[in-house]
C-alpha cells in the first residue's frame, strides 16, 4: 500500500504538503484559541497557513526555508496596506491592481517568484475578505506571525524532511515505477493476449516512469551535487533508458503471433517473462538475497538461451542490459561512497546547455504579457464582481487571477477556467450537503474543514477540477463555522466565480493574445533548438567527460521541452476539443516528438557508456550522420515558422501512440550491437523521426534533398565524406570497431 502512495505521489510531495497545511493550521488555531483570539484573527491564522502550502513549492528543504522566510515580510507589508486603505474603497481597488501586475511580474523569477506574487496576492485579498482596519493590525500581525511559526515548527520540527530523505524518496517512486513497468511487460509477454491495450498500458507506465526521472533531476538542480549523487542521473537515465528499449522490443516480439504448435517459442517467452519477474526484485530491495535471485535467472550468454523467433530472442539481451543498468546504480538505501568509487563529476558550466525553464528573456517576455493581461481581467471583475455583490468582488478577482497561473496561450486559459467553474459549482453542492446534514456542530465542521484542505493539497494539480471542489468545499465549512453560511452565498459564490473566469477569458483574447498554434510553435521550435545542440554536439565529435555529461543534460533538457510542448497543445489533444481533425494532428505530432525523444536519450545514455577512445572511423560516421540529422532539424524549424493552413485541411492521421510507433521501426540485427553503432543507429532513427515530423507539419511541402537511411544487418552505408568510393555494412563496421579497440 505504501508502494502505492509512492507511485501515486513522486516523492510524497503531495501528502507532505497537504499534511502540513492540516497540521499547521491546527497548530495555528489552537495557539490563537488559548490566546483567545477572535473569531477574525482566527480566519487570517488559518488562511495564512494555506497560502505558505500553495506558495513553497520547492523540492529542497533548505530552499523551502528561504522561500517562506521572504514570505513573511512580504505578507505583513501587502496586509498592512491592505488594512490602512480598507476606509478608502476606490484607492483599495487601485492599489489592488497595482499588487497583482507585481505579484505576476515577479513569475519572471521562476517558481520562487511565483511563491512570493501569490503571497502578496493572497495577503491582501485577506484584508479585503475580513475588511481588516488599521487599529487591528497588531491582531492580524500577530496571528501571522503565530502562522508562520506553527508552520515552520511543523514542516522542521515534526517529522523533519532532510534532502538525503527527500531524494531517497524520490528514488522510491523512481523504484515502483519501474516495478510496474517490468510486471506489465512480462505479464504482456507470458499471456500474449490483448497486445494493444497492454502496449497503451505500458505505454502510460513509462511516461510515470520518466515523469519520476524528470523530478529527480529537478530536486538534484535545487542542491549543490556531491561526488556521490553526481552520477545518479545518469545512471538513473541509463535504467530508464534500458527499461523504455525493453518495452519497446517486447511489444515488438508480441505483435508477431506465435504457432499454436511451436513449442520451443512458447517456451522462449514463458523464460523471458519469467527473467523480467526475476529482475523486478532488483531494483524496489536491492539487497543480496534480490540480487542472488537476478543471478539465478541470468541466461548466461546466447548459447544458454532458448530457441525462438528472433524477435523474442532480442529481447534477452536487453533484459541483460537493463539488469547491468540496475548493478550499476545500486539500491536506494546504499550509504554514501559503498560501492561507488569517488569521481570527479564534469564542472556546471563546462558544455552545459541552457535550460528551457531558466531562459530569463523568454521569462521576462512572457511575464510582462501575463502582467497585463492578469491586470486586465482583475479590473474587470472588481468592476463586475461589484455590482454583484459589492462586499464580494473578490472572489471574481480571485478566480480572474487563478486561471492564468502557468497558462500561457488562450486554449490554456479557457481550459482552465472551465476547470475552475465546473469544480466550483460541484464544490458548492457539496458543501451545501455537509453544512446541511452537519448543522451547527463547531468541531465536526472543523474535523470537515481540515479534510478538505487536506484533499485541497493532495489532489494532482492536473486535476485542477477537483482541487477546485475541494477549495470550496473548504470555504463552505469556513462559512458554516462563522455562522454566515446560506444559499445565496454559495450561489454568489457561482455567480462571481463565472464572472472572474469570464473576464480572464476576455482579457486573454483581447490583451496581447497568444493563440495555441503559436504557444505551441514556439515550445515546437524551443524543443528543436534544443535537439539541435545536443547534434552539434554529437557532431562534435569528442567524447570527454564533460562532452558525455553535456549530452545527459541536453537529453534531459528536451525532455523538459518536450514537456512544455505538451502543455502548450493540451487544449488541441484534450477529448473535450470538438475540432477532431486538429486533436489527431496534435496527437500524432506529439507521438513523433516523444519518439526522436527517446532515440535523444538513448544517444545519451549509449553516449555516457562510450570508452574514452573509441575509433576513429566510428567517429567520423558519427558526425556524419549528425551532419544529415542536423540539416534535417534546420529545415524543420524552417517549417514549422513558416508552414501554411493547408495542413488542416488534409486527411486524419492516425494516432497509434509513441511505443507502438517504435515497435514498428525495422530490426536491425541479430547480433547485439557495439556501443558505436547503437549511437549511429538512433542518430538515424532520429533523423527518420524529425523527416516525417516535416510531412506531418506540412504535407504539401517538399522532402529534404536528401533520403534518411536506417542501417540495418544488410543495409549499406556510405562512407561520410567526399563522393561515395565503397560501402561497408554494419556488421562489418562492428568488427573493425572491436578489432580497433583490441588492438
């Protein structure tokens, strides 16, 4: 079961968060009620210690600290001014305003400036809530001040999360994913029943899989790295890596059907099935018995393992590498420097590519947009939200504000605001039900009250919905607790939150809008800019230290582009888009994106195991094939800037979902191939990606002058410069390899 929340939740991240705020404010409360506070005080006590859960969202502890310690001058300063212009409504409303264009242009800071605009936001939305006056600002200082101590004393005192135990989880999520990853395989392979929904299946546990990578590797970006954990991404990216090429040989073998007599193939796959169980134990123990376990199911090399088709028997060296994969990284729980000798890991800043999320221009731009627009909306529902009910107008500003947080293109925003409404009215009948069959019990409202904050934090924020419903469910008890509850304020409440999500709506069509096709162009190029750098460095030809640990952070950066792509086309590839022409086309981009990301980090990963001196000619083919895949790229990117409205109106593809797609990719070869050429192989398999990314983007417009080739067991390759004198295949090109190496 503890598994479960761990996969469910990466890192625990959620349940400590909503455990916080629960116990936190529980905390608060019972502080102020033996101080006996009034009821006001009460209310910003509490409201305090949700904001300090919705505004630290950092991974690393110590960063948590500074986060909420910046908090807590910021939250008085917003208060206090919120307080001393409660008599002047008009010169409230302006200031009002004036805080939310601060507070978003601070997102230009990144997830700490996000923080800090919500804890000015939500401070002074407090003071309008309780109509805070100057004379009560000792009160409300102090109760703030009460908050924040309660909740510092909660997240260090009880239960303190360190980093070591905060990434220890984190690989603990990393572990069960990967435990499901591997039962969904062998259990496709030993019924070979229902291959299609199996692969969508484990289709879906990989993304789990590589989501729990991408954590880590933002917790490790968070802290300063030791020798010790320097090399955990990369070893992590090699597992992952190895689990994905499993995945995607075992969909391979399963789609051929097997001879209902042949039994040598029956049995083939009920041994590898058998091995991948046999492996599953690895990686969640990782103790001796685990691994003398692994060792009773190794094949022991080629000649000890079954006949069979040679689909199926592609497939044990694969389960060999990623049983090679998980020696290396280890289990969880290993102490610092047993088993991992000292290495001295590739400085920060040497080949270190730029990271999407760090752009600080991109941030700039698209922070002062969002300001205007944010402001935009927020004026209009003050203006609205007045007129419905002028001493609740703002929760129409509130929810103007909500539906812009990491929303960028209009789709985005509708989106999310159709989110916030449909949780808003579920919420609502909800709390009216509780309030209603509760009555007036203080302590059972409060017990109500607390489980809905709870549920508040531990929803995923991707349901936004639900997280929704549980924020006004909270607000129902609250109400219920003041003794104002009624019908015509949980309409109201209806009411000023259709008029906030309209206004945000409105703002981001007519204020700087920026439609989905273009949102998503730009993330679309970012993410080839991005491949593009991890080609020219492919193409570089070296293969250092610091050049392979520069390829494992280009590879990882992609993946957090390809990220943000995603994000960027959720209103085209959600099931609610009516335009189903456009839905499919975004899928099946999508689905081409995420395979030339996995043939990226396959290069990286195939890349950080590269011995320091491998051969020339190898090499230079390398480069070469970089060469071909990188004015492929450019002419992508010119495309896609350039490309016209004639690619709607052309046929649906069809939409079979990234492993499926890699399952179909042509055999290579019997024999297991050398390190060298598997680099070749997905530098190829990547330029075949971005040339059909390029008829998927424009069909009318004309291939690249040049013909992708696949190398495969009989396919010649040309040699890379100059006119073409022989062909070499690639079998022949691993011996020279491994001969060169020998000599």
């Amino acid at each position: 079961m503890w598994d479960r929340f761990a996969a469910f939740d990466p890192g625990l991240v959620r349940l400590t968060s909503a455990m916080r705020a629960v116990l936190g404010t529980a905390a608060t409360l019972a502080v102020l009620t033996a101080l006996r506070a009034p009821e006001t005080v009460l209310v910003v006590g509490g409201f305090t210690v949700m904001t300090t859960s919705l505004a630290v969202s950092d991974l690393h502890p110590r960063n948590q600290l500074i986060t909420l310690g910046l908090g807590v001058p910021l939250s008085l300063a917003s208060l206090a001014a919120g307080a001393a212009l409660t008599p002047y409504p008009s010169a409230a409303k302006l200031v009002f305003l004036v805080v939310i264009y601060l507070a978003v242009q601070a997102r230009r800071f990144g997830p700490r400036g996000l923080g800090l605009g919500i804890f000015g936001f939500m401070a002074f939305l407090l003071s309008q809530f309780t109509q805070a006056r100057a004379d009560q600002l000792p009160q409300f200082g102090a109760s703030v001040l009460v908050a924040f101590g309660a909740v510092t004393t909660v997240w260090y005192c009880v239960g303190p999360i360190t980093a070591s135990r905060a990434l220890r989880r984190l690989r603990h999520t990393f572990d069960v994913r990967l435990h499901d990853v591997l039962r969904d395989t062998a259990s496709m392979i030993a019924t070979g029943q229902d291959i299609d929904t199996r692969s969508r299946s484990l289709q879906d546990r990989l993304g789990r899989l590589h989501a729990s990578v991408l954590l880590i590797e933002d917790f490790l970006d968070e802290r300063a790295v030791d020798e010790d954990t320097a090399v955990l991404l990369p070893r992590l990216s090699r597992v992952e890596v190895a689990a994905h090429r499993l995945a995607v040989l075992a969909v391979r073998a399963m789609r051929t059907p097997a001879a209902r007599n042949d039994l040598s193939e029956g049995t083939a796959r009920q041994r590898l099935a058998q091995r991948i169980r046999a492996l599953r134990h690895q990686p969640t123990v990782g103790t001796t018995c685990a691994a003398e376990r692994c060792a009773e199911g190794y094949e022991g090399g080629p000649a000890n393992r079954p006949t069979g088709s040679a689909l199926v028997l592609d497939c044990f060296p694969a389960v060999d590498e990623l049983a090679e994969a998980l020696r290396v990284l280890g289990p969880r729980d290993r102490p610092a420097g047993r088993r991992t000798p000292p290495r001295k890991h590739a400085s920060p800043t040497f080949g270190a590519l730029p990271r999407r999320d760090t752009d600080t221009e991109s941030l700039k731009r698209g922070a002062t947009r969002q300001a205007f627009q944010v402001t935009a909306a927020s004026a209009l529902a003050m203006a609205g939200g007045h007129l419905l009910s002028p001493h609740l107008w703002y929760w129409a500003v509130a929810a103007a504000w909500v539906v812009f947080i990491k929303n960028e293109s209009t789709g985005e925003v509708l989106l999310q605001s159709l989110r916030r409404l449909a949780g808003t009215v579920l919420g609502v009948v909800f709390g009216y039900g509780l309030a209603a069959l509760v009555g007036g019990d203080g302590p059972v409202l409060l017990i109500l009250l607390l489980l809905c904050m709870f549920g508040m934090f531990y929803t995923p924020s991707h349901a936004y919905w639900a997280v929704t419903f549980f924020i006004t469910g909270t607000l129902g008890m609250l109400l219920a607790l003041m003794d104002t509850f009624s019908t015509h304020v949980l309409l109201l409440r209806v009411q000023e939150t259709a008029l906030g999500v309209s206004c945000g709506i409105l703002a981001a069509v007519l204020v700087l809008p920026t439609t989905v096709r273009r949102a998503s162009d730009e993330e679309l190029v970012g993410f080839l800019q991005v491949l593009d750098r991890l080609l020219r460095t492919v193409a570089a030809g070296s293969t250092g230290t610091e050049i392979k640990t520069s390829w494992v952070r280009a590879a990882h950066d992609l993946d957090q582009a390809l990220k943000s792509f995603r994000k960027a086309c959720l209103p085209l590839t959600h099931p609610l888009n009516p335009q189903c022409r456009r839905r499919h086309r975004a899928r099946h981009l999508l689905e081409l994106l995420e395979a030339g990301a996995y043939h990226a980090r396959s290069l990286a990963a195939t890349a950080e195991r590269l011995p320091a001196g491998h051969v020339p000619e190898c090499a230079a083919r390398l480069t070469a094939a970089a060469d071909r895949a990188h004015e492929t790229l450019i002419h992508l990117i010119q495309v896609t800037g350039h490309r016209s409205e004639n690619a709607s109106q052309t046929a649906r593809p069809t939409v079979i979902r990234a492993l499926s797609r890699l399952s179909e990719e042509q055999r290579v070869s019997r024999n297991w191939p050398s390190p060298e050429h598997r680099l070749l192989l997905h530098i190829n398999r990547l330029d075949a990606a971005l040339t059909a990314l390029v008829r998927a983007l424009d069909p009318l417009a004309s291939d690249p002058d040049r013909t992708t080739v696949v190398p495969s067991e009989r396919a010649d390759i040309p040699l890379p410069h100059g006119p073409v004198q022989a062909a070499v295949s690639c079998a022949v090109l691993a011996d020279r390899c491994e001969r060169a190496r020998a000599e």
